[in-house]
C-alpha cells in the first residue's frame, strides 16, 4: 500500500525545477505528507501573526502532496484560489499558476511581484527509494496514479 508520499506503485513523486530566474528555488523537490506544514510557511505565518496550523488547514486541502527542496523551498497547492505555487525557502511566494491538477503543471507559471524572469519549467518524475533511502534508480519521468 502507498503511504501519504507515494504513488500506488511505490515510487516517491519528485519536482523539478529549472530556469527559474530566481535560483532558490530551482532544484529537485521531494513529495511531503500533506497533512506536515512547511518550515518556510510556518515561518511566515509567525510574522504575520498568524497561527501556522490554521492557515495550513484554510490553505492546503490536506490531500495532495506537497514538495520540498533541500533548502527549503516548496510547492503547493492553494485551495482557496486554485493555484500551486513556489515559494522560496523564506516562505515568500516566488511563482504562481492556476491549475486544479494533482501535481504541479510544467508551465503557464507567473512571477509575483518582486520576482525575475524567466519563469520555471517544471516536471514531474519519480524517485525509487530502497531500504537505506538511496536512490538507485535515480530521478525519471512518468505519469502518476495518485494514492
């Protein structure tokens, strides 16, 4: 059985960003448990006062994956407005792009203010992970049947 990070044939889903014109967030990004909360938006939520578990919940609709890079950066789906978005490893919002689907879509992103172009391709693979968490197979491309 797949658990909350996987897919129904046992494979770890995986993001990957690049061209992206602010660097922090170009990378590999590895799939979350969706009910966890990013440390960049925890962090956020802290200075803005806002209680970060909450926001979560009002923000995240508790299924789909979410992915995060080893700095920090992250990829989610907002359901209050439709969007999957890449945040920095601050928590700062970097690129947009409205789109319903399970994982995130390779483009028809848009930067938000304070961002460069140019704007990121993104794609979607998968990672086989052995006992010891390596990765022997390394990162490829696929279609996915979401558990």
């Amino acid at each position: 059985m797949a658990t909350k990070t996987e897919c129904k044939s046992g494979k770890t889903p995986v993001v990957t960003v690049k061209n992206a014109g602010v660097a922090a967030v170009n990378g590999v990004f590895l799939a979350q448990n969706p009910l966890s909360i990013p440390k960049g938006f925890a962090s956020t939520c802290q200075k803005m006062f806002w209680e970060p578990k909450e926001m979560w919940e009002e923000l995240s609709d508790q299924k789909r994956l979410w992915f995060e890079a080893e700095n920090g950066s992250y990829i989610y789906w907002n359901k209050s407005d439709g969007r999957w978005w890449i945040d920095g490893p601050s928590g700062a919002g970097v690129y947009i792009v409205a789109d319903k689907g399970e994982f995130p879509p390779s483009d028809g992103w848009k930067a938000l203010q304070g961002s460069r172009k140019p704007l990121p391709t993104v794609e979607v693979g998968e990672k086989t992970v052995d006992e010891r968490g390596t990765n022997p197979a390394g990162v490829g491309t696929s279609n996915f049947d979401a558990a």
